[in-house]
C-alpha cells in the first residue's frame, strides 16, 4: 500500500510539500495546486523563467505524438507520470481519433489518485484506467490489476514516459527501468519520451535543477547521448531526436516562436521491431 494512503483508506494529499506534478499542473496554468507547489514554482521560475515556455511546449508535444500514433494504429496506451489532468488528457486526445482506443495512467502523486475519476471518463466505445504506481518499480507497474485488466500486454502498447525521466537521478537507474519496460512489451509498441537537456543553456538548467533539489525533488537533465540511449534497439520516428517543439509540428505550433533553449527538453517516439 501507498504511503499515501492510510490503513483506513484515507489519502494524505501531502499539502505540505511540493510536488513536480502539481508544480507542473501550475506551470499549464491549472488550478489544482497549493502554496507550497506554488512557492516551489515561483522559485524554479525565477531561476529558470522560461518554465512556463518548456511544460507547455512539452503537453503539445504529447498531444501531438498520441494523435500521430493512434492515426498510425495504437490503440493501447500506457502514460506513466501521468500527473494532474489537464484536459485535452492523453485519452481525449487519442479517443478523439481512434473512440475503441484503450488507456491507462499511472502516477505516485496521492492527488493525482484523488482526482482519478477525472481521468476515467472514457469514450464508451474505449475503456480508460488509473494505476497508482511507480516508475522506479516497473515490475510492479506492470502487474498492476488496472494494467492486465485493461491492456493486452501481448499486443502493441503506445508506452509514454513525458517529462518524468529527468526525475529519476542517477548514471543508469532511469536507463534500466526504461530497458525493463522495453523488454516487457511485444513487437510493434512504441515508445514517446520528453526529458530537460542541458546542452542549450547548462548554466539555467543546473539552476533548475538545484530549486526542485531544494523543494524536496531530485533530478537530473540529460543530454542528447544520453537521451538518444533510451531507444536503443528500436526504430525511431521521423523526425527522430529533436527538441520538445519541433517534434512535427501542427501549424498552429509555430515552433519558430521558441528558441531550442527555452524549449530545453528533447522528444522522441520509437517502435519496437
């Protein structure tokens, strides 16, 4: 059981403390955040001002990339570090395309378990889950009940892992969790990542890092090699590894409206062979 939740069932919201999905779900401009979330994002905004630039160019990049792959065929989705919902949600999105389509979200933040039923209203034709899970354990992430009853791990699954990775510190933990999943899914899935870089502006990323440090949040930016890592042994997309931004762009993006810098994450999708 989640240190969330207590033996009664009751959930600690944790209001005390930051957390980077409710600090992000401020940085979208949503309302389901706290003073400490808040305080926390003013402190990484004022070392890193071009927060707000990065997240929202982040969630278009996820919006963009589920709709490519369920036009493509997917139609299961695994989101791990799903965070607050923040409609249009990864199953609105890919619902919208394909209604039969099946999704599943996972996350650790007690909130996000406390506003699940947000997530849930699925497209009748589809079906749509919450795991509370965590990444840093991925066999129990897979064998989660809301995953094996909703998804058919013996067929493709779209796995997204958007802005979460650079939460996982470390030389080779978030490589291995990565590898692990990889390994548990068949031929044909495919694999959307977003992750901070330094590699465009050291100095403000090393800044950003050091505030989620201090409100309670390690983490850890990575550059291109080590991003491209993450999809080792699988076929990547068009346009490859590229910044959050420009990761096929819809027109109304106008990627030429943000610097590579203020975008400060780098995407891509792969599949499986």
């Amino acid at each position: 059981m989640s240190d969330a939740v207590a033996d009664d069932g009751v959930i600690d919201l944790e209001l005390d403390r930051a957390h980077s999905a409710r600090m992000y779900d401020y940085y979208l401009g949503g309302h389901t955040n706290f003073p400490a979330d808040r305080e926390a994002a003013g402190r990484a905004m004022a070392v890193f001002p071009s927060i707000l630039v990065t997240a929202r160019a982040n969630r278009r990049f996820m919006h963009r990339a589920t709709r490519h792959l369920a036009r493509a065929g997917m139609r299961q989705f695994l989101d791990v570090g799903t965070g607050i919902p923040t409609s249009p949600n990864l199953h609105e999105v890919a619902q919208e395309v394909a209604p039969e389509s099946r999704v599943v979200y996972a996350d650790n933040d007690p909130i996000v378990l406390a506003h699940a039923q947000a997530l849930l209203r699925s497209h009748p034709a589809g079906r749509t889950a919450y795991a509370h899970a965590d990444v840093t354990d991925p066999a129990a992430l897979l064998d989660a009940p809301e995953v094996r009853e909703t998804l058919d791990l013996d067929r493709p699954v779209a796995l997204s892992l958007n802005a979460l990775l650079h939460f996982v510190p470390g030389r080779t933990r978030a490589h291995e969790i990565v590898e692990f999943l990889k390994d548990a899914l068949p031929s044909g899935s495919t694999l959307a990542i977003s992750h901070v870089t330094p590699d465009f502006d050291p100095e403000g990323i090393a800044r950003l890092t050091e505030a989620y440090r201090a409100a309670g949040t390690p983490g850890q930016a990575r550059t291109r090699e080590e991003f491209t890592r993450f999809f080792d042994g699988w076929e990547l997309l068009e346009p490859g590894v590229t910044t959050s931004h420009r990761w096929r762009p819809d027109p109304e993006d106008e990627p030429g409206n943000i610097t590579d810098a203020e975008a400060a994450c780098y995407a891509a999708v792969a599949r499986k062979p």
